[in-house]
C-alpha cells in the first residue's frame, strides 16, 4: 500500500464547518489517530492526508481540511488551503450536524461539487449526539444525507459501502502507454541522465512508463540520448516505439527510425494525467503568439531550481530563441496557480506527475472558462522544435 505514489492514490476529501467532527470521522475511516480532535474551533489549520487501502477502491488517500466557516486574517488563509485540497480530490464528503439554521455554506459546497463533476456524499455527524437531523438537512440540500456517529463509529461500514459504490474507476488511465505498446514490442526508452536528473533514481513519470511496459510483458531497453544511436545498430528488429525525454525530442526524432513511433514521457502524462485534445489545440496557438506575448509556465512541484531547470531555463529559452525576446514569462510552481488567468496568452503546464488528474483537469476547466489556451511541456516543445507532426500523441 505505502509503494503507490500519493499522485496516483483516489482522493477522498472530507470537508464541513469547524467542529462538525471531520478530524473524528478521518480516524473513524482509517482507524487511526492521524488528526487531533479537540472540543476547540479551528484546530485543524491544514489539510492533513492519511494513505489508506480501502475495500472495492484499493490505494486511496483521505485528507482532513479546515473548517470552510474560519474566520479572520488566518481563517481567510485556511479556507483558501481547504478549495486548494478540493480541486484535487476524486470524491468528498461533506459533514453536516445540530440544526440547519444557516446552510448557505453547505449548499455552496454543494453547488461547487456538482459544477466540478465530483461525487459528494453529505454525512450527519450525530458526534455522539441523540438528536439526528438527517431528515431536515435532507430537505435543505436536496441530497440524501447519511446519519453516521463517527465518534462512536456507528453507520461507518454502511458509509465505506456508499463510498465503494460511487467510486468511478477509469482503468484507461493506469494504462500510461495505452495502445503504444503491447506484449512483446520493442520499446527504447531516452533517459537523460544530467544536472536535472535526481541523483541515484529515475523521475517519477520514468518509474511510471517502465513499469507499465514490464507489466504488458513489452522488452523496455533503457539508454541516454548519447548512447541511443549504438542501441539501435545493435537491435536486429528496430523498436516499435521510442519515448524520450522532451528535451531532447528534436535530438532523438532525427534518429528515430521511420518504423518506429516517437513520443515522450511528458506527452504520454498529457493523456494520463491531463487533457490531450486541449493541449494538442493549445500547442497549435503557441507559434502565433504576439512577440510581447504573456506565458504562464506552471509546474506542479516546488523544487530548488538547478542551472539548466527545464521550466525555468530551458523552456523558455526556446520560447525567446522561436518568438522573440519581448515574451513576457511567468514561472509559478505548486499550488501557486492564479485564479485569474486572463493577463496571458498560454499556459504551459508540466507534466503533472506529483498532481492527480481531477487537479489538473480543474485547472484546464479553468483555463478554458477564461478562453485561454493550454498546453503541457512535451506538446510545446514539440511545437517548438518543428516536429509536432512527427509524434505520436
């Protein structure tokens, strides 16, 4: 269960005013104290994730977020945190207790799920309480709400059964190479091993794609940009399909044999993690940008920038050397994703590999409500180096 990245886990989130007994119901679900609860408003000030390994689901995630009713300067911050953790989760459950005098809160939450497609159970938090106002917040909502006493644990196995039951599985996206490559293929993957590359392991996206080849039972052989050209004079049968790194997508497509399909790890997270089809239409704009142009270079983690950082560095030195040295960049990392997004012409994201995809995908909605196009590393640099039409997306 600890092996499977958090990135690739179900997200549960669980979400409700301050003292309706979220901290609670998180260690009712994983049996465990992973958060503290006290009688205090407001003590949890972040969200706290807990891995876990849930029946029908598998590996999942459960956060504990603040209560979406703080208030003051700190309170503003933490609900913030709270919309941040819902973004990125595949399902939530909303926790509700006492009587509806005020459910404006709860129905805006409501009406937030409901916009992002995300599946929402709503839980009466009895806290150990008789009174059980199921019924009346049932008629408030509009949505059938679950009488649960997560202190004392009663109703928890009838709600890890409804959680099971709406989870939504897409066994396509466990599948990184997709049809790509099958049992048997050839398949070479270019691997730089430089400044950027993680001392001693490979990056994630690395692990993902090698894996999935081992487990279609595909021949993975694994090589750097500097040694691809003796790999394939000793191949006998040239490579169905080669995936490199993007940065050295024009360095390897001018070796690629013309039997063989290229890709690269950033183009095959696109469709993993993403939205291919926006991203493909938002690489089509990226070469009419105006010489003054705004880019948006997002990366999903934060990270200590190294000399030749590809999003910092690399990225856009190839958008300066193809438009012009008037783009005006902006490079923001981790959560720091602006809300509005209308000051610039594209986005360029990374390849996400630390993000799920309900996260990405909610910042492509967003772009896309603001009509500005995105794309993803990979695509972009395909663009740029002139060998879009030469990939495999």
């Amino acid at each position: 269960m600890s092996d499977t990245a958090r990135s690739n886990r179900y997200h549960i989130g669980i979400f409700g005013r301050r003292n309706v007994g979220k901290s609670t119901m998180l260690n009712a679900l994983t049996g465990q104290d992973v958060s503290i609860v006290s009688d205090v408003a407001g003590t949890t000030t972040d969200t706290v994730w807990k891995n876990i390994e849930l029946p029908k689901i598998g590996a999942a995630v459960i956060g504990d977020t603040a209560g979406f009713d703080d208030e003051g300067a700190l309170g503003v911050m933490r609900n913030e945190r709270t919309r941040r953790a819902a973004q990125q989760v595949d399902m939530s459950l909303v926790l509700v207790n006492g009587e509806p005098e005020d459910a404006s809160l709860e129905i805006e939450w409501r009406d937030f799920f409901r916009k992002a497609d995300i599946p929402t159970i709503f839980v009466y938090n009895r806290c150990g309480r008789e009174y059980n106002g199921a019924n009346k917040w049932n008629e408030i909502l509009g949505e059938e709400v679950y009488s649960v006493s997560a202190k004392e644990g009663e109703g928890i196995d009838i709600l890890l059964e409804k959680i099971a039951a709406l989870y939504k599985s897409d066994d396509n996206l466990d599948d990184i190479t997709y049809s790509l490559a099958k049992k048997g293929d050839i398949v070479v993957l270019v691997m730089p091993q430089d400044a950027q590359a993680p001392k001693g392991r490979l990056i994630q996206p690395q692990v993902l794609t090698l894996r999935n080849l081992l487990d279609k039972g595909a021949l993975a052989l694994c090589c750097t940009p500097e040694e691809l050209p003796r790999m394939l004079d000793s191949l006998t049968v040239q490579p169905s399909l080669i995936i490199t790194d993007s940065q050295v997508f024009a360095q390897v497509q001018a070796l690629t044999p013309k039997e063989s399909k290229l890709t690269s790890f950033s183009v095959l997270m696109a469709r993993h993690k993403g939205d291919i089809e926006t991203f493909c239409s938002g690489a089509k704009t990226l070469l009419s940008l105006p010489k003054n142009g705004k880019v948006l270079i997002a990366e999903a983690c934060s990270h200590i920038p190294q000399n030749e950082d590809i999003g910092r560095v690399k990225l856009p030195r190839m958008l300066r050397n193809k438009l012009g040295e008037e783009l005006d960049i902006t490079v923001v990392s981790g959560n720091d994703f602006p809300e509005d997004l209308t000051p610039y012409d594209i986005i360029i994201h990374c390849g996400a590999c630390m993000f799920t995809r309900r996260h990405v995908l909610s910042r492509v909605r967003r772009a896309k409500a603001q009509n500005i196009p995105i794309t993803n590393y990979g695509i972009a640099i395909a663009a740029l180096t002139g060998i879009f039409d030469k990939i495999t997306i």
